[in-house]
C-alpha cells in the first residue's frame, strides 16, 4: 500500500503554484482544511490537492467565493444535499457557458481586426476600407454563401 503523500505549506505552495498567502486564505475562508501536527503546524495530504484542484477548477469557471463557500459548506453536509449542490453546479455551468460564449465572440473581433490591420499592411484591403466596412463587407459575403 502506497504511503499517503503530506505536504508542509511550501512544499503545498510548490506542487500547486499558490502562494502560502492563498492557502490560507483559502483555509481561512474554509476552501480547505489542512491537517494539524501534533506541534500545531498545517499539513496537506494528497486528498487536498485533489480537493483543490476541483475547487480550482470551479474557481475557473467564474464562480464566486461566496459559491464556492456554500458549495463546500453543502458538501460538509453530506449526500443530503446533492440536489442543491447540484443546482449549484447547473447555475455554474449556465454562466460559465455564456461567459464562454461572449469570450468566443470577442476573440472573432479580434482575429478580424488583426486580419484587416494584415489586409491594409500588405495593401490587399484599401487604404480607405474602415474596419466597419470591413465588417460588413465578411459578412455579406458569408450571407451570400
């Protein structure tokens, strides 16, 4: 049986590339619960690096402290609770994918406007042709296709 990995709160700092401030503050903010030694010190195990990463994961997402907080708070509660959790997974999922969404959009423009700053560099768009005009131009073009 492989002996369970325990991480002092730099070594922690290391493996997950936060700084020993955020764990604590994670800690703090009841993200995490490290271990103590018998002299008092915080520990971490391997389970608390795979309950960070999902919490990371979340955090990623968009979701909030406050969420997270009352995802963790839900999940100290037991399998009572997988129906709020649940729904507070959906409720992530439905703004994480519109954030995704106006990501996506916004990344368009961007690789439009590089596209038409290229086009007027090597002179295959006019010196005239707003970036509007442009637009407009790409998407008729798409409409006509």
């Amino acid at each position: 049986m492989r002996r369970a990995n325990k991480y002092r709160i730099g070594q922690f700092s290391q493996v997950t590339h936060l700084s020993a401030a955020t764990l604590r503050y994670y800690e703090q903010e009841g993200l995490l619960a490290p271990k103590r030694d018998s002299l008092g010190q915080r520990f971490y195990t391997d389970a608390d690096l795979a309950w960070l990463n999902f919490i990371l994961h979340l955090k990623d997402t968009g979701m909030t402290i406050t969420d997270l907080k009352k995802y963790v708070d839900l999940r100290a509660q037991g399998d009572e609770t997988i129906s709020q959790r649940l729904a507070l997974l959906k409720q992530v999922q439905v703004q994480a994918e519109a954030q995704l969404f106006n990501l996506k959009n916004s990344l368009t423009i961007v690789k439009q406007k590089i596209a038409w700053y290229e086009g007027k560099k090597n002179a295959t768009i006019a010196d005239d042709e707003t970036f509007v005009a442009y637009l407009n131009r790409i998407k008729e073009r798409k409409q006509n296709d």
